[in-house]
C-alpha cells in the first residue's frame, strides 16, 4: 500500500461476507480490523440489539477508528452501516485525522448469505434470517465513490476482487465500480 492514511469501511448485509473482506484488506495493508460485531460484545455482554445500543457501538467504533489512524494511519472497519449517516460519521472521522476514505459494499447472492447465516457457529454475530431481512428493508444505498465486492463466488474469487480494489487504491484511480 501507499504511504497514505486511510480508512477502510466495509459495510453489507448480515452474511455477505464483510468479515471475510475485511479481514482480507487489513491483512493486506497491515491495519487493526474493528468489528461492530466485537464491539457489540465488548460493550453490551448480552445485547439487546436496541437503536441506543447500536449508537453507542458505533460511537465506539468510530472512537477506536479515530485512535487507529492517528496511531497507524490506517484502519479497517467492518460493520453493516446500513445507514448513510453512519457512513458520513466514519467520513468524518476519516477527514478529522486527514485520511481518505476507501468505502467497499459487499454483495452476496441472498441464498448464500441465508446459507452463511444458518451455518455460523462460533461467531461474534448474532445475526439470523430475522435480522437479515430487518436490516435488507433498513439498508439505505451506498452513494458517491465505493467499490462493490461481490463475495457470491469462491473465496479465490474475492480475494481477486480484493487484490484489484488494492491495485486501484494504489494506484488513486476511482474506486466506483465493481472490484
């Protein structure tokens, strides 16, 4: 990666695969990954999954977001930020350490995200078939420059799809089309 400072915002729908993404860039650009998943835990033992709990864990987030890049110049954030003003806060936090801003949607075909739901097991998010469809009819569109990541495939697959948005943030050409 360049000698940049960044902000990665890996953002999708519960069993897309955000995880599996975003672990993938910041083992790539050796940056901390921050999970709303592992927030969630780390603060609420027993979520209850309440619209102040998740404010208060991307309150958190975007504080550890913010600690990241001014101690590493770079971070990794993986959560669904289904919202637009979600995404704009991590923008913010991004600016305010004068970072740019690399925002990756990850798409998944929905039966493979309802397989990938169904299978977990061991996992830090507690998202089922419930929350999915909640957070699908919740989901505001991703505007302005964003990659998509369409993590339906193998994994071999994505991690192409990964490599190419890395060879374009690289290379400062536009992020706004599929990797």
């Amino acid at each position: 990666m360049a000698d940049t400072t960044r902000l990665f915002v890996v953002c999708g729908l519960p069993g897309a695969g955000k995880t599996t993404v975003s672990a993938a860039v910041a083992e790539r650009v050796d940056a901390p990954l921050l999970r709303t998943d592992v927030v969630r835990k780390e603060e609420f033992p027993e979520p209850d999954y309440t619209d102040e709990e998740t404010a208060a864990v991307y309150d958190e987030l975007l504080d550890r977001a913010g600690d990241a890049l001014g101690r590493d110049g770079v971070a990794v954030l993986d959560g669904t930020f289904r919202r637009a003003d979600l995404r704009d806060r991590a923008r913010d936090v991004a600016d305010a350490h004068g970072a740019s801003v690399v925002l990756v949607k990850v798409e998944c075909d929905e039966a493979v995200a309802r397989d990938r739901i169904a299978a977990r097991e061991g996992d830090e998010s507690d998202a089922d078939a419930g929350v999915y469809e909640l957070l699908r009819a919740e989901f505001e569109p991703v505007a302005g420059d964003h990659a998509v990541v369409d993590n339906s495939g193998s994994l071999a697959e994505t991690r192409g799809q990964i490599d190419e948005l890395l060879r374009r943030v690289d290379a400062a050409a536009p992020v706004d089309e599929p990797a």
